[in-house]
C-alpha cells in the first residue's frame, strides 16, 4: 500500500498485480500487498539437454527465487489483497509447506492474523521455519494434508476466516502471471510446458494463462501441458483418490486434489497429459539438473524434469521444440533431502594446504 511518506519508483519491479492488472480481478480500490514477487529468470538448460540425449531447447522458470522461494508467491500476493479489500481479519490454508510459507509473509506484510495447518513429519525444515520466523499461528495435525484441507475448508465455513488455498479463486489468478512470464521472456508462446502436480492449482493456473495470452493476441500458439505427479501420490494418473499418499517430494504428497478437473482439463485441451515419476526418477533428475546446470530446486520440481527424461525416451519431444518448465521452489527449503541425496560429505583434514592437496587428488 502507497503512504504518503513513500516516494514514487516508477522503474522497481513492483510486482505481478502491478506488471499484469489489466488481466487480474482487482481495482482501483484493492490494496497492493506485495514483496515484488514475480520476475522471475527463465534459465536456459542445456547441459541437462545434451546429458538426456534431447535435440531441443530447455528453459526452466526459476520460481524457487520468488521472495519465499516459491511459486505461491504469485498467489498470495492476490489472495492476501482481495482479503485486505474484503476488510478480513483472519488468513488461514493447509499447506506441505510452500503456500503456508508464503499465506506467512503476506499476511505478515499486510498485519494480518495468519493459521496454517501442516502434516505433522511431513514438512520440509526450511518450509517450516518461514512459517514460524513470518510469526503465524502453525498447527501440525496427525494427518496429511488432504485432512488438513479438509479442517481449512470447514473453517471457512465458519465465515470467520479467510481461506488462501487454491481453492480460493484468486489464487490461480496470481498465478497464471507466471505463464504470461514465460511468453513475454520467449517472445513467443513455448511447444510444451512440463510442471509438478500435487493439488492441481498450478496447472490450471498455467493453462488458464496460455489461453489468455493467446485469446488477446500475445501469442499466436498454446503450448502442449504436461503435468507430473509423484508415483506414490498420483491420483490424477491412477483414477481416483488415494488415502495414503507417499513421495520423497513432500510438497507434492497429496491424494485428492481440489482442482482434480483444472488439471484434467488442462492436459486435455492442450493435447497433453498428466504422468507420474517415481522416487529414483525423482531423486536422480533432482541431482542431475544441480550438476549440470547450476540449478537447486526442491524434489518436487525436478517431477517434471523425470518427466521430460521420460519423454525423451519415448521420442515425444520434436527436435527444434522450445519447452520450458516450471521450478516451483527452491532447494533450499529441503537441505535434508539435499545433503541424504548428493551422497558425499565434506572431507575434514588438518589446517594446511598439503593435507587439502592430498585430499583432492593434486
Ligand atoms: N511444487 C511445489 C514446490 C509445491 O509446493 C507444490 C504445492 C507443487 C509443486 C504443486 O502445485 O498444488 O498447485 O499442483 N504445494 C502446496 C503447498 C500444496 O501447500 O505448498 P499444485
């Protein structure tokens, strides 16, 4: 929100409801609760390319440097907004940690009462430190997050709370930003987008942006969607809802997504589809796309690249395509998985140059 102590800044990213009102549900009157979120790099990745034996072009949507590390930045800014706008006093969602970090921060910026609710032993360190360090109200339960958004759902219908999952409109609003993103930075709309699927909001949030973006003559194409679940967490894929859910991709460990049509719809109408990785397939893309680009996303990011390795090996992908896909959050939010998977330690030697020569080889 402008005061009047503040000073123009006409040229600070200020962003997504700022770059991209004209396609947002706001006005003149909503506040403006935002970290400058959005903007985020479109990375190219071609060592991951040439390691796969692919004969195209990747470029990954680094959202993992949104300002909590997460693409449910886009979201929040929105949903926290439109509940300052409604005069709400109260913020509340389930999370496997991501959107509860970020419900945290906005509603931190915006002086508003924030109650996330997480599955107890199933969020990753960094995830829940933000929730607490932001100063909201975290309860565990003994469930998993689809209880928990069960219990969100039924506090909503208190009318005493704000709801800020994706269940809330809004947020897909927010996030379908970050498909104008990718079409703006390409110049042009990419042949396939590939991203993660837990509760289904992303992809319905990208497809609904690809559409806009072409239907008002930014783009002349769509690109094909294909969305990536964890294979012990894959309902979309299996068929039907699942009540144990189990991946090392925690922030995916979901079995019954709210927005289970969005994602159908999206793979759908875009000739795409929705698949599923293992865990190894996960673990391994995970710790390949470090390597060779550079790039330290969480595990449930690196599902959509196990996704494109898949693809490749079916010969999916036409040589020349352009294919971007989403890096939904930063590894660091999970150091565990990253020091359980990387497979090495730090080498300790005595405090001289000789010792660390011999220990590396030289
Ligand atoms: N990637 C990450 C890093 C996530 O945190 C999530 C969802 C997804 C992918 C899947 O997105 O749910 O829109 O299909 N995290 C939610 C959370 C569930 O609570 O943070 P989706």
């Amino acid at each position: 929100m402008s005061t009047s102590s503040q000073i123009e800044t006409p040229n600070r990213w200020q962003g997504i409801i700022h770059r991209y009102a004209e396609f947002l549900p706001v006005s003149e009157a909503t506040p403006r609760i935002t970290l400058c979120e959005g903007n985020t790099p479109l990375v190219s990745a071609e060592n991951f390319v040439s390691a796969i034996g692919g004969k195209f072009s990747l470029y990954l949507k680094y959202e993992g440097l949104n300002p909590t590390a997460s693409f449910k930045d886009r979201g929040m800014t929105m949903a926290i907004s439109k509940a300052c706008e409604k005069n709400a006093e109260v913020v509340a969602c389930a999370s496997t940690g991501n959107t509860s970090a970020a419900a945290a921060a906005y509603a931190a910026k915006a002086k508003l009462k924030c109650v996330v609710i997480l599955p107890h032993g199933n969020i990753a360190m960094g995830k829940l430190s933000q929730a607490l360090i932001y100063g909201a109200e975290t309860i565990a339960i003994k469930g998993n997050f689809d209880d928990a958004l069960r219990i969100v759902r039924e506090l909503g219908e208190t009318g005493r709370v704000e709801v800020v999952n994706s269940i809330n409109p809004v947020r897909i609003e927010g996030q379908k930003t970050a498909a104008f993103e990718i079409c703006d930075q390409l110049g042009r709309a990419p042949d396939f987008h590939f991203l993660p699927v837990g509760n289904a909001g992303n992809i319905t949030a990208y497809w609904k942006g690809f559409k806009e973006y072409f239907d008002r003559d930014h783009t002349d194409k769509k690109p094909r969607i294909f969305g990536f679940q964890a294979d012990g967490a894959a309902p979309l894929v299996d068929g039907a809802p699942i009540k144990n859910p189990e991946t090392v991709a925690t922030a995916i460990r979901i079995g019954n997504p709210a927005s289970w049509d969005g994602a159908i719809n999206a793979a759908k109408e875009s000739n795409g589809m929705i698949g599923k990785a293992t865990d190894d397939e996960i673990l391994h893309a995970y710790k390949t796309i470090a390597q060779s680009d550079g790039i330290f996303a969480e595990p449930a990011s690196a599902a959509p690249l196990a996704g494109i390795i898949q693809a490749v090996k079916r010969n999916e992908i036409p040589a020349g395509s352009i294919v971007t896909a989403t890096m939904t959050g930063h590894g660091l939010k999970d150091p565990d998985r990253a020091l359980s998977t990387a497979g090495t330690e730090p080498i300790l030697v005595e405090p001289n140059t000789a010792s660390v020569m011999k220990a590396i080889g030289m």
